[in-house]
C-alpha cells in the first residue's frame, strides 16, 4: 500500500502524477494506492480523481480515496492511510514525490528488505544517498536531529523524510498509539518502533527539493518543538 496525504495541492498534481504514472505502468507488484485528502479547500481531489480514471480498469492497481473536511495535519492523513490499508507492506510517500516511489523496488532488487521485523527509511543523510536540498532545511534538520536525540535517545541521521517503509503487523498495533498529527508524528512512531524493540533501518535515497512546500518556516518549527515535548511527557 502507497500512502499519500496532501492538502491543497492543485498546484503540484501534474507533475506529480506524471512520476506515479511512470512508476505504476513499469510496475509488476500489485498497488493499492491511498490518497487522503487531508481537509483541502480547492478542488485537488476531483483533479486528481479525474487523471487517474484510466486506472480503473488496471487488476494490479487499486486506488482509494480518503477524505475529510477539517485540516488536522500530516501525521493524521497518514494514520487515516495506514487504518485503511490491506497490504502486508506500507510506504508513506510525500506529494510531491521528492523520494520517486520506484525507490522501493531498488530497495527491493538490493535486499535490503530481508526482514518482516523492521522498519526502512529514506534518508538523505547517508553516504549513498543524493540530495538536492535548500540550506536552510540543512540548518533546521541539524538541529531537529540534536533535540530528538536529547529527548529521546533516536540516535537515526533523518526522521522527517517522507518515504518509509512499514510491514503492517507491527505498525497497525502502535499507530493506536500515536497522538502526534502534525510533521512530528514520525519522531512518534520511531520512539513508538524502539519501545517495541522494531529495529528502524536508514537506506539510501535519491531526494529532490519541490516548490510549493506546506512547511512555514516561521511557525512550523516552533510547533515542531512543542510537539515534541508533548510526546516526551504524554
């Protein structure tokens, strides 16, 4: 199951779709591909629905939508998602497509998916990773990575990249969990993940920075900071 929340996203679904639609028609496995529409105001979900109608007759892809009228945040699309999913596998997959979803079949095709018992992220901090970024996401991810260290003991080089890989089992029992439904919520399942003893595995990306981000970069980050106390002393 592909996982893809968004929220006013009118400007960013062709290109977007563009990259899925490339992915699904060289694809082999069987999708199930979940859209929540995370309290949009324009008119996204009827584009979307609209170019993706040829997918219909398509056995291997199965394309649901999930929709609410009140914005509640990332990290409560998800959630919506992962409840809803039948797949043994979840991938959390940004918009914007900034980690190209064929990712997950070089994953794949390497082995680095070996166990049912894990977590793998995408992660723009290692060796083998390539990142074309903006210097102040560099400056605000170094920081974020020294105060969940501190508060947690998360010891990961990125949390907050997107593209995640889940095997359902383990998650759907601790998303119940889960009370963090902004941009933090994946500091939440990671510290949920290590209560678990669920190893959590960085591997390599391709990411590329998108225009029209949903992050402020004023209020954001001190929300992002709240947040984060709030789960360590929930």
């Amino acid at each position: 199951s592909i996982i893809i929340p968004y929220y006013n996203e009118k400007k960013r679904i062709k290109n977007t779709l563009k990259i899925l639609q490339n992915y699904i028609l060289k694809n082999s496995y069987k999708l199930e591909i979940i859209f929540v529409n995370d309290g949009s105001v324009d008119n996204s979900e009827a584009i979307i629905k609209k170019k993706l109608s040829y997918i219909k007759n398509n056995k291997k892809i199965n394309i649901k939508f999930i929709s609410y009228k009140k914005n509640r945040g990332k990290g409560f699309a998800i959630i919506k998602g992962i409840i809803n999913s039948k797949s043994k596998w979840i991938l959390t997959c940004d918009f914007d497509m900034s980690v190209n979803p064929k990712t997950i079949n070089h994953w794949f095709q390497k082995k680095y998916i070996n166990t049912y018992n894990s977590a793998f992220i995408g992660s723009r901090n290692l060796v083998n990773s390539k990142v074309d970024t903006i210097f102040y996401r560099k400056i605000y991810g170094s920081f974020f990575k020294i105060i969940i260290r501190i508060l947690f003991g998360i010891k990961l080089n990125d949390t907050q990249c997107g593209f995640k890989l889940y095997y359902s089992k383990y998650l759907k029992k601790i998303i119940k969990n889960i009370t963090s439904f902004g941009f933090v919520h994946d500091v939440e399942i990671i510290n949920e993940l290590n209560k678990k003893k669920i190893n959590v595995i960085e591997l390599p990306v391709i990411w590329k920075h998108k225009t029209n981000s949903k992050l402020n970069l004023i209020y954001d980050p001190i929300k992002m900071i709240i947040d984060l106390f709030k789960i360590k002393f929930k």
